[in-house]
C-alpha cells in the first residue's frame, strides 16, 4: 500500500532541480547552493532538499506564495492580452485571475518554470542549467503523473483514431507545443487511409510507376497539407494560443551592437543590425555544398562499392561483402551527420538571433538540409543516376576493386564488363521497400527497445559495481540512508526520472516529415508504402506515448500555435514531390524497366516538358485548394467570431452602462393639441427665431408628415388614365 501511494504521489512537487557538485570544491558547492536557494525563495518558491545519486542534491519546488503566484498568472495572461493572443481582457483583480479562470497543470507548470528560469529583471529567479553561476545545476524537471500516464496508455491502447478532447488532454498536460505533434501525427494518419486503400488497388491494378497514381498522390499531398495549415489555426483557437508565437523570448546569448530609442514607446531597444544578419545567413549556402559535398561524397563512394559488389564482382564471399557500404554508412554518417550539425549550430549562433523563436527556427532548416540528403540521396542516385546512365558509369566502378580484392581468385572476377551489361531494374524498388518498411523497424527498435535494454544494463552494472564496492569496504555512504520510511519510494522514484533523458518533440516531428517526404517523393514506385506508413504511425502515436511517460522525464510545457519551420518543410516536399513523380512515371513508363541504362533512350524535350506541367499543374491545385479549404467553416473560426462578439458586446456594456445589444424600445411622441401649440407659440415670440426654426416647426409629428406627403402624392401624380396612354 506504501509502495502504490508513493507511485501516485507526487507529494505537491512542481518542479525538481538535480544540483550535481562531483567536480566542485565543498566551499564552491555550498555557496553557489546557498545562492541557488535564495534565488528560488525570491520569487515566492518553497523548497526541500534530498539526497540524491552521484554527488547530486535534489531540490524540490513548489509554490510558496499564493499571492505571488496569482500576480505571474495574472501578468501572463494580460501579456496574452495585449499581443492578441487572448481576446478578452482578464479580470482586474489579481485574486480573480484563478477564480475566474481554471489554471491548466500545464499552464500551472508553464509558469512555474518561467519563474524559475527567466531573468531577474523580469521577475525571476534566472536560474539556467550548466550556464554561468548555475554550472552546477544539471536540470530542472516536473515529476510525471503516474495515475494519469497509466490511464493515458491504456486509454490510447484500445482506441483506433483519436478525438479532439484526447488532444486538449494532452494539452493540459504537457503543453500545446507537443499536443501539437500528436494533433499532426493523428490527422497525418488519419489522412493516409485515403491513399493507403488507393496504393494497394493501384498495386493490384495498375503496378508501379502509374502516372495515375502520381496524379492522385499528389493532389492528396497538396489537400493534407492545405488542411493542416488550417487544422494548425483552429486548434490555436480552441486551446487559446493563437498568435502565442509573437510573444517572443529573447535570448540570453544574444549580442546587440547598438541601443536606440524606438519612437513609439520610448523605450531603449538593443539591436543588431539586420543586414550584417543577413550577411552571415549567406554563409548557409556554403554550408549547404559543404553538407551536401561531404555526406553526397560517402553515400555515393557506398553507393558504387555496392554496386560493384552485387552486380560486377562475381568472386567468393559475395553474399557476406554486399553488407560492407552498409556497415561504413551506418559507422560514417551518423558520424558525419554529428559533425556537420556541431557546425550548423555554429553557425546558427554567429548568426546571432534575438529571440529563442528564430534561434529554433533557423537550426531546425540548416538540420532539415542534413535530414534531406541522408534520407533521400541514395533514391535519387538509383533512380536518376543508376537506372538512366547504369551503362556509362558501371564501366568505371572497377576503381572499388580494393574492397574485394582479398577474396578475389583472380582478376577477372574484379573486373567491370566494358559491354553489355544489364542494370537491375529492381534495385529502385527494393531501395524504397527498404526505406518505408525495414528502416521504420529498425528506427522503432532504436527508438523504444534499444534505450530500455541499455537503461537496464546500467542499472545492473550500477548494482554490482555497488555491491563490490561494499565487499570490500570502499563504498561510501548511500544515498538512501537518510531517507525516511515513508519517502523511500517517492524519492526512489524521483532518482530514477531524475537520471531519464530529455524529451525532445523536434526529433519525432522530423521523423514524421521524412516519412511524409517519402510519400510524396518515392511512392510510385511502390505504391504500398502508405499502406506500410499508416500501420506504423498508429504504433507510433502509442509508442511515443510510452516514451514520454516511462522512457524520459516529463516535458516542461511549452506553448506554440504550430508545428514551426516543419511546415514549410512539408509544402518543399510536397512541391519537390511533384516534379519528381512525375520524372519517375515518364522514365518509368516502359512497364517500370526504366531507360535500361542507356540515357539515349530519354526524350530529354518530353522529360522536361513532364516535369513543367507538372509543377504549374502543382501550383494552380494548391492555390485552387487553398482558397476552397479558406471558404470552408470550422469549429475553430465559430469559436473565434463568437469570442470577438462576446469581447465587442462587453465593451459596450461597459461603455454605455446598458445593454445597448438590445433593440431599442419604442419612441412615444407627443399628443398635438390646441394648448400644446399655443404654448410653442408662445415660446417662440420669448426668443428669437430664423428660417431654420420656421422650417422645423411645420410638420410636428411623423403623422402630420404623412398627411403631407399623401396631399402631396395626391395632387402631383399623374391620372391613372394618362398613365395608361
């Protein structure tokens, strides 16, 4: 019972902080501690201190001033206010901002952090992780909720499509930056059972490389990415975070050259200058041939090696030899692909970004450029290298000899045939199988099974290295022995997440969009990869559940109205997407065999002449879907005009002290008698009088002017018999 009330417990924790002092002087630690404590007390957290692993303390936090946590909620959301995020303005008493409002866990958590971590002059504690006076602080974590991760799971694993109040669950709990990658993932499923059941009658029907299939797969493309991008406004609606992303968070690294004083508000703005921006953003393109040079070089050098050894070497231990270009890519290029985004962020930083925004948005371009080549260069050599010029460039493969030539008898099994050789017109479609079907496999494994079998296996070393230790008496104190009995599994516990990896949303949406790019690139040539794609994403929408509440710790929430840069992601693929199939289907087209090797069988006219119907065709459907998907209503746009004329109404109400929205109630004039208008005369001879007061005093009732006007009508309308002639 002990044990199940510890697991469901978080004992009113909001946040850890893991202070680790291994590598620091017991006087450093205890002083940049004792600075770490008061800063936290500053802005109105409690805190407790355990015992942790390694030389570590935990540091728990919580809220210690109603009062002042009332006043950050109610000056967040009056932010919200005035950038247009929240339509209505919040209560003006501070003690009303809960009362009137229900406080998500996730904006509760939301806030929390950033008194933790924004700056001093902002009102917090400006505590940074392994930066500066906060070397020593490793993390900062919010405890997962095991009742609701549990129930979250079992919920999810029986469920085939998922509703929009699972979404706002999520988003009450871990922020909308990550409901977002689930609100993308589920309508990307959902979506590809459309092209799920097309693919595989077209598999059956027409085969691979159909011009038909290209068509539709392309249109489907544009509609889900038209959709989305309209999806994306009316989640922000619902959950309240449209526009969030123009409250932007400046970044501490941030260097300006120069302040001036902006003349509207007459504040003083730091700045750095935008064309010198400009200028360093120029050096992407370098950047761009160096990654594309360097990573293009080792996947084509592998590329060749294969081959080589599939279809020119014919010599003993062939069958073992073909896995060497897999061995040196899988050792090489994650290698590499480290190596090059060390120097994207490098140069991301020279950039030198004001804002945290923009910082995430331009590393996550330079690191969709690294994803692209990785992902799709070794398609795009088979099907535009290989397949058209396979006999002018087989001839020249024999300069990877090396890599057989240990186990070659002699040398003609080394050599490349100068004259008739037959490429593999299979080769292109066993690359795609290979890459919607066995790499989802291998990356769910890496994903999910691999860090739990490696958590495990440190976890036995940890014990048996303890368990030495002690035999022979080296082992010092442990961390448990001041526990008390009744938080020995609650602290157990939070050890344990405390020693979890960080949840990064930015790596499994770009997973999604590779995928996504495989779709609308590659999938006609096996139109069964939707099929493939739709049995993984629903696996991965519940694994990547399962990774965020058992796997890792629990994400801080962060707000975001999209999914970012990866939306423009997806519109590049999408338009690379109808070029390329569009290739395909024409080099294609004789039964899938390809141009045989030989580029003298391509029409180059009709090659290009393909490729630019193509791509106008892909322009003229996305501004046609667009603007019908603009003219659709949704529930997101009801909500929205709703909150507008709620927020219009109030402001007259307040205004006019009356329910001006109300029809107005009836005029009741004033009863015309012989008393009523001798007194006007008599009025009017106590004052001075013009033509205009003469001119106004005629008529006196709406009645007396309609009597007018019907004397009037009477004497100048034509007669009825006049009419007629």
């Amino acid at each position: 019972m002990a044990h199940n009330s510890a697991l469901h417990s978080n004992f009113g924790v909001d946040y850890v902080i893991t202070y680790r002092f291994a590598d620091t002087s017991k006087v450093e630690a205890r002083d940049g501690f004792a600075s770490l404590m008061q800063a936290l007390a500053r802005v109105g957290l409690a805190t407790e201190v355990r015992n942790g692993d390694n030389c570590s303390l935990l540091v728990f936090v919580k809220v210690g001033s109603d009062r002042r946590f009332a006043q950050e909620v109610y000056r967040s959301r009056v932010k919200d206010w005035l950038h247009g995020v929240r339509p209505a303005e919040p209560a003006r008493e501070t003690q009303n901002t809960l009362s009137g409002e229900s406080l998500t866990e996730a904006e509760r958590l939301r806030i929390i952090h950033h008194l933790i971590t924004s700056p001093r002059e902002e009102g917090g504690a400006g505590i940074i992780p392994k930066e500066g006076q906060w070397k020593n602080v490793e993390s900062i974590f919010p405890l997962h909720d095991h009742t609701f991760n549990k129930e979250w799971i079992k919920k999810w694993s029986t469920m085939t499509f998922l509703k929009v109040e699972d979404l706002d669950q999520i988003r009450d709990r871990f922020g909308e930056k990550i409901a977002y990658y689930f609100a993308f993932t589920q309508s990307y499923f959902q979506f590809l059972i459309f092209p799920a059941a097309f693919g595989f009658a077209s598999w059956v029907i027409l085969g691979s490389f159909s011009p038909v299939y290209a068509l539709v797969n392309g249109l489907w493309c544009v509609t889900f990415v038209e959709y989305w991008k309209r999806q994306e406004i009316d989640l922000g609606v619902r959950w309240g975070v449209k526009g969030v992303s123009s409250i932007q968070q400046k970044r501490r690294d941030f260097k300006h050259e120069k302040e001036v004083r902006d003349p509207v508000t007459g504040e003083t703005v730091r700045i750095f200058p935008a064309t010198k921006r400009l200028g360093r953003q120029l050096l992407q393109v370098p950047f761009a041939l160096l990654a594309a040079l360097a990573l293009g070089t080792l996947i084509a050098t592998c590329f060749g090696i294969e081959i080589f050894l599939s279809e020119v070497y014919n010599g003993p231990g062939q069958s073992l030899l073909v896995f060497l270009p897999t061995g040196i890519l899988t050792t090489l290029v994650p290698t590499l692909t480290t190596l090059l985004t060390g120097v994207a962020s490098r140069l991301n930083d020279y950039e030198n970004w004001e804002t945290s925004e923009h910082y995430e948005s331009a590393l996550t371009q330079k690191i969709f450029v690294l994803n692209f080549i990785t992902s799709y260069l070794p398609i795009f050599l088979t099907a535009f290298v290989y397949v058209p010029f396979g006999s002018l460039v087989v001839p020249y493969l024999d300069i990877f000899n090396l890599t057989a030539r240990p186990f070659a008898e002699n040398e003609k099994q080394l050599q490349a045939p100068q004259t008739g050789f037959v490429i593999n017109p299979s080769r292109l479609k066993k690359q795609v199988i290979y890459f919607t079907v066995t790499a989802q496999i291998v990356n769910f494994a890496l994903e999910t099974i691999v860090p739990v079998v490696k958590r495990r296996v440190f976890s036995k070393y940890q014990e048996v290295k303890s368990e030495r230790a002690a035999k022979k008496g080296g082992a010092g104190p442990g961390v448990t022995i001041d526990d008390l009995p009744e938080e020995a599994e609650f602290l157990k516990r939070v050890r344990h997440e405390a020693e979890l990896d960080v949840y990064d949303v930015a790596t499994d949406l770009r997973e999604m969009v590779v995928q996504y790019g495989y779709l609308s690139l590659f999938s006609v040539v096996w139109p069964l990869a939707p099929v493939s794609f739709i049995i993984n994403n629903w696996i991965e929408l519940r694994s990547d559940a399962v990774k965020i509440c058992v796997e890792m710790q629990r994400p801080t929430p962060l707000r975001a109205d999209s999914i970012g840069p990866w939306i423009d992601s997806l519109s590049f693929l999408t338009w690379l997407g109808s070029i390329t199939a569009a290739a395909l289907a024409y080099l294609f087209s004789n039964d899938g065999m390809g141009p045989d090797g030989t580029p003298a069988s391509i029409q180059g006219w009709a090659l290009l002449l393909t490729i630019c119907f193509s791509e106008h065709a892909y322009l003229l459907v996305r501004w046609g879907v667009g603007l019908a998907v603009s003219k659709m209503d949704s529930p997101g746009m009801e909500k929205e005009r709703a909150d507008r004329f709620m927020v219009r109404k109030r402001y007259l109400q307040d205004a006019l002290g009356q329910d001006v929205m109300d029809p107005p109630s009836g005029f009741t004039e004033e009863k015309i008698t012989r008393a009523s208008l001798e007194e006007d005369a008599r009025q009017s001879s106590l004052r001075t009088t013009g033509p205009q007061d003469h001119f106004w005093s005629r008529q006196r009732s709406w009645e007396e002017s309609a009597k007018v006007g019907a004397h009037l009508i009477e004497k100048m309308a034509p007669k009825e018999g006049k009419k007629e002639q």
